[in-house]
C-alpha cells in the first residue's frame, strides 16, 4: 500500500498552515541603549539618543517564529538524498521516537507600515505608529504521524486517534498613539493606547481524527469531528452542492476594502522606570497588548463524517477535500464577541557599572490561549561610542540554552539595527549556530525573535540634552568665576601699584565695577524690601482694620508733618470713640496710632538714609567719574608732551645731519677746487717747460721756433681744459650732495700728466758739399 503518500499529502496541508504563538518584542534589545523601539519595550523608556525619528515602509519587522520541529524531524539523508521520516528506509523509531507529544507550528509577525517620534519642549516624548500583525497557530499530536506511519516490529491493524487539531490565524491593523513623562530625575511614566482595525480571524477547532488502516483494500478509513469559525468578509470561501466549504479555491471577495473592518478593538502598553545612581541603575516595569478584538462572524461550519479514503493516486487537493469536510451553517449568537489578545508582562533590571558597559536582566511572562509561560534574559551590552551599541544576551532551561545578538549603530541622521533572541542553542552538546536550508527553512526548531529595520533620526534625547545643558552650566559657572578672580586681581594691582591704565581697560574697570555696584544695589534693595515687609506684616499684625485705617492716616500724616498726623489720629480716635462708646477702646486705638506714628517716623527716617546713601553714592560715582576724567586728561597731557619732545629730537637730528652733509660737501668742493687749481698750474708749469724745450729743440732744428712754441701752447690748453671739465663736474656733483643732504665721496684726485714726450727733433740735414772747383 502506497501508505507514505498520505504523510505527503498532510504534509502538504501542515506546510500550507503557517503559525504564530505569543506576541512578543526583540527581548535583547532591553540592553542596548540607543535602540529607537525602546518605548516598545517599556513605554516609560525613551531612546538615549535620539528626541525623534521617522521610519515608512519596511523600516522595521518583528518575526516570532515558533516551532518545536525543524526539517530535520521530517527528512532524512538516504543514499545521498533526502527523504521523508515515511520512506521505508527510516525506521519508525527514528522518525517517530524523536517528535514531540504535540507538533507546534507558529509566528507572530509584526510590519510596520509607518513610524514617527518626538520630543515636546518640555520634554515629553510622543510617538505614532501604524503596524499590520499577524499571529497564526498550528497544533496538532503526535499520534497524526504515528497513524501513517506503522510500526513493522509491531504491526497493528487497530484504530488510531488524534485528538485536539487546531489551527488559528488572526489579522488586524494597529494604530498606537504613546506618551512618556519624566516629571522628576528619579522616575518617568509612560502608556500607548492602539485602536484595532481587525481585518480577519480564522480558526479550526478538530475534536478528533479517527485512523483505521485497510491494508487489503489500499485504503484508510477516516472520521472526524470539529468545527470551523471564520471573521473574514474581505474573503469568499465557496461550497459545493453538500455545502461543505472547499477551502482549496478560497479567493478574496469582490469590493474587498468595503467589506474592512471586520471588528475593532483596543489595546493598552503601560510601564514605569526607575532611576537610581545618577541614572546608572535602573528599575522597570511594563504589560503590553492589555486588550480586545470584537469580531463579527460571519462564516461557521461543524464537520462529523465518516468515510473510506483510497491512498492510491490520490493528490493534495483531494486530501485537503477530505480531511476538511466542514458543511456551512448559520453563525450562532453567542459566537460573535470579544477576543482577548496574548499579553505579557516584564520586569527587568539595568546597571551600568562604567559608561561603556550595561548589564542587565528582564523577567517575561506570557499569557495566551488560557497558558502561561515564563522566561528570564540576562544581557550585556558594550557601548564604545554613543553611535554604536551592541549586546549580547543568554537565557537557558534545563533541556537547552540560547544566545542572542544585537547591534545597533547611527551614523549621518540614520538608524540602522538588528537582532535575534536565540542566535547560539545548547541542547547539551555545546553551542551552536541556527541553521537553514538553502530555501531558509530551519533545520533545526526554533523558537525566538528577529527584529530588523532602518530609520532616520534627528536631535538629542531629554537626557541628552540634559547632560549637554549641566555641560554649558558648568562652563558658564567656571567663565563667571574667572571674571570674578580677574576682577580681583586688577582690584589688587590698582591698590598695590597704581598706575595709567589703557582707553580699554579703563572702559572695561568701569563695566565690572559697574557690575558690582549694580549687584550691591539689587541685593540692598531687596534687604530693604524685605524689611519693609516684615515692618508691614508686624504692623497689620498688630491691628484690625479700624487699627490699619488709623494707621494709613497716620502713615500719610507723616509724610506733610507731624501736626498733621495728629490730627489725623485725634480724628480718627474721635470717630472711634463715638461709634464704640467705650474708654477702652480710644486708649487701644490712641496706643495704635502711637505705634502706627512711630512705625511712620521710622519709615521716614530710612527713606531719608536711603535717600542720603543714595546721595553719596552718587556722589561717590561722580568722584570717581571726575577723578577718571582727570586721569585720562593727564595721560592725555603725557602722551601729548611726549610726542611732541619726540618730534622736536627727530627735528633736531635731521637738522645736525643736514649741517653736517653740506660742511662735508663744501669741504669736498674746496678740496676738489684746490686739486683743479693744483692741476691746471703744474699742467701750465709744465706746458711751459714742454714749450721752452720744444723751442730750444727747434731752434736747433730747422723748424722754426715759433711754430714748436704754438705746438706746446695747443697742447697745454688742451690739458687745461679738461682739467677745468673735470673740476666744474667735481663742483656740480658737491652742490648735488649739498642740496640732497648726501654726504659726497671726495673724489680721487686725478693723476698728474705725464710729462709729454719732447717732440722728435728732425735730423738736420747733410750740408751740401761744397762745389768742387773744376780742375783747370
């Protein structure tokens, strides 16, 4: 018998259920400290960072998956392939002997849609969010699998039950709307109320399936009981001509966003925290999902049927026909109502024993489907900058034991994190990762949350910008004590060594003494004020309002004279008198008007010394005003003689360099001049002497003497004319020197001529021999 097609076919139907369990948030998150979600966790808890940020679409998704399976329970390795637990080659002990009494499948799925936040001026911090959830469920017995597949070592041919089958699956809108308060250091408060917009509820209550083999016939014979309710008008389930829903050809119904909302609900999140050691240990506690979902039914069926099913050549499709026979009737009253949502609650613990590191603990219990369960998380988170957080945390039971893994990091105006509650298991045989197959399936079962998302943040949280504003404070504090201290000590250097001050420090003495008497003022006034008060209190005290209106009387005689307020107390102990009658009561009224007098007079006489305080010291300042106006005038006066001496020593030198370049100067022409003197004589001296001997050479040659001696002349006056250049150049260049105030450089005499060469004498010529007389 082909039995093992069945296991496939509920297979199928098991792997086209998909489930959640208990709501629940990234419970790792608790510890780090710039998670932006933290108002999730704890609505009393603001993000550290951040005053507000803004996420849309898929910036943030929580997964819960559930499951006590993984693929591993299911298939096996055989010859190199996968099968399943049903083939022939694995044994019923190792596919049945390892599953658990019952089979749980199921998640919960949080996406948001769109997310914003931000912190009020006086530092509230609100926040808005729209998110789509799903929490499905499937659950069923081990006996299911232990009906398809039969134990060869002890064959058996009776029936086998399963009992309690269910399968729920709810869909809604949430739109949450928080608060958080922190009206003092110690404590903050927080609450988000959600409006529930239910968009479908689907649930399967299966009494029990009755198994009973016909191995002759290749079939099995199969009877059920259950019943089937269903809040689901934006989707059409047919039927067929018996009226038994045929779940396999459900579609969505026409006009589907008329047919939305299903029902409406409401939720509450609550908690409060608190903060101890300079906000190094903190104390917190919150519920979450404290709330209803009112649907409106409108689909319900009752299955009870008995029937023979071949398992040959049998599909999917049919099987689910089958095994969900569920015929429609009409929706009892009392079915439609309100549905309590799962909530849980946490306590938890923080403490930072160094600003880098957070260690912590939270505490979970978790109510749903008439269960609870119970959950304790230690963490810890290192926090190298305000930018980069990461954490780790371990939670464990005796059967197994599990990491988580969180980071979260911020950088340019975005928020990016991630994180998982049960990264590493230990079921004995040390820590391990999860695994999935390729289609991220796990292999293994899984039970934890993933949270996942990205959003861009802006500006600093409350206690943020308290840390920046005790910064600037502190800053502030330390500035005025400088002024404080500079003050005093140009006090001191003022008493110790009185001296000129600068137009700048001048100016700024006045502005911190000016501070000074202004503050002096402020606190007397105030001292008087407060004496003033209290001499009023005392007085009111001391009458009624007869009493207080002899006293104004009084009051007012004093300020035009003393005559006045006697008057004004004769009359008003007159009036007194007439309307009570009574002695008594004009001596009380005499003895008040005294008192209210003198209260007056003394009035008077500190008004006067105020008046005279405020007389002197305005005396005082215009003294001192005087006395700075004298001291600038002499300053003035010092500056001025002194630039006015500089000047005079600046005139005076440039008037002796002046004298002292044109003596130079005129000793250079003279010098110059005697030279050209000196030069033209001995150059005529010795154009004499050239001539005198050019004449005695020439008179003994055959040129003639005067034409040597008009020679010697030329020459000579030649010379002497370029010494006469020379010298007027010599004279131009002192006079130049003299007029620019320019020491001239005495010039290098010039050298003597050289005595001029005596002109060749030409050779006198052969005398002519003297004619020889011819012979006779």
């Amino acid at each position: 018998m082909k039995k093992y097609r069945l296991s496939l076919y509920l297979a199928a139907i098991f792997g086209l259920l998909t489930m959640p369990a208990k709501a629940q948030n990234l419970e790792t998150a608790h510890f780090l400290d710039n998670y932006i979600f933290s108002y999730r966790l704890n609505p009393s808890v603001t993000p550290y960072l951040t005053s507000g940020f803004f996420t849309v679409g898929a910036g943030n998704i929580t997964i819960t998956p559930n499951l006590n399976v993984g693929m591993s329970n299911f298939f096996f390795p055989v010859d190199g392939k996968l099968v399943t637990g049903f083939h022939k080659s694995v044994s019923y002990d190792t596919f049945i002997g390892p599953l658990p009494d019952r089979i749980n499948f199921g998640a919960d799925i949080s996406e948001n849609i769109v997310s914003w936040a931000s912190t009020s001026k006086k530092g509230v911090f609100r926040n808005f969010e729209v998110n789509f959830v799903t929490k499905d469920h499937f659950s069923l017995p081990k006996e299911m699998f232990q009906a398809l597949k039969p134990n060869p070592d002890n064959p058996s041919t009776e029936s086998i039950v399963a009992n309690d089958i269910n399968l729920s699956s709810t869909n809604y809108l949430e739109i949450a709307i928080g608060r958080t308060w922190r009206p003092i250091n110690l404590f903050s408060f927080g609450i988000r109320l959600k409006g529930l917009v239910g968009l479908a509820d689907i649930k399967m209550d299966i009494d029990n399936y009755t198994f009973t083999p016909n191995f002759g016939e290749e079939k099995i014979d199969i009877s059920g009981k259950g019943t089937f309710i269903a809040a689901a008008t934006p989707l059409t389930i047919p039927t067929n001509s018996s009226t038994e829903y045929i779940f396999q050809n459900t579609r969505p119904s026409p006009g589907i966003m008329a047919k939305i909302p299903t029902s409406y609900g409401a939720a509450l999140d609550a908690g409060v925290n608190f903060y101890l050691w300079q906000n190094r240990i903190q104390l917190g506690a919150s519920l979450h999902d404290l709330g209803f979902l009112s649907w409106k039914t409108d689909k319900y069926g009752k299955m009870e049927f008995t029937e023979s099913v071949s398992t040959d050549n049998l599909d999917g499709k049919e099987m689910i026909g089958k095994l969900l026979r569920f015929k429609k009737e009409d929706v009892p009253e009392e079915i439609t109502g309100r549905k309590m949502l799962p909530s849980y609650y946490n306590v938890s613990v923080k403490v930072k024993p160094i600003q880098l590191v957070t260690l912590g603990a939270v505490a979970n219990i978790t109510t749903y489907d008439g269960n609870t369960d119970f959950a304790m998380r230690y963490g810890l988170a290192f926090t190298p900058f305000r930018q980069f957080n990461i954490a780790a945390s371990y939670t464990g039971t005796k059967a197994a034991q599990s990491v988580g893994l969180a980071a979260s990091v911020r950088l340019f105006g975005i928020n990016v994190y991630a994180g998982i509650d049960s990264f590493f298991k230990n079921k004995g045989d040390g820590f391990k990762p999860m695994t999935f197959s390729p289609q991220y399936i796990p292999i293994d079962p899984i039970q934890t949350t993933i949270n996942a998302g990205v959003a861009i943040v802006f500006g600093h949280s409350k206690e943020r910008a308290a840390e920046i504003a005790k910064t600037k404070v502190k800053s502030k504090k330390v500035k005025e004590k400088e002024q404080e201290e500079s003050l005093e000590d140009l006090e001191v250097m003022q008493q110790e060594e009185p001296k000129p001050l600068s137009k700048a420090e001048a100016r700024k003495a006045e502005k911190e003494r000016a501070k000074v008497e202004a503050k002096a003022a402020k606190k007397a006034e105030k001292e008087r004020a407060k004496a003033d008060a209290k001499a009023a209190k005392k007085a009111a005290k001391a009458g009624g309002a007869v009493v207080g209106a002899a006293g104004a009387a009084a009051a007012g005689a004093a300020s035009v004279g003393v005559t006045a307020a006697e008057a004004a107390v004769v009359e008003a102990t007159t009036a007194v008198g007439t309307a009570a009658g009574t002695s008594a009561v004009k001596s009380e009224i005499s003895a008040e008007a005294a008192a209210a007098e003198k209260a007056a007079a003394e009035k008077a006489a500190a008004k006067k010394a105020e008046e005279e305080k405020a007389a002197a010291e305005k005396a005082a300042a215009e003294q001192a005003a005087k006395e700075r106006a004298l001291e600038e005038e002499r300053i003035a006066q010092e500056r001025a003689k002194a630039e006015a001496e500089a000047q005079a020593a600046a005139k005076a030198a440039r008037q002796a360099a002046e004298e002292k370049a044109a003596e130079e100067a005129r000793a250079a022409a003279a010098q110059a001049q005697a030279m050209q003197q000196a030069a033209a004589e001995k150059a005529a001296a010795e154009a004499k002497a050239a001539a005198e001997a050019a004449a005695a050479k020439a008179k003994a040659a055959s040129m003639t003497e005067e034409e040597a001696r008009a020679a010697a002349i030329a020459k000579a006056e030649a010379e002497a004319k370029a010494a006469e250049e020379a010298a007027a150049k010599a004279a131009a260049e002192a006079e130049a020197a003299l007029n620019s105030g320019v020491t001239p450089t005495p010039e290098t005499p010039p050298a003597e001529p050289s005595t001029p060469a005596e002109p060749e004498v030409p050779a006198e010529p052969a005398t002519p021999a003297e004619p020889t007389e011819p012979a006779a």
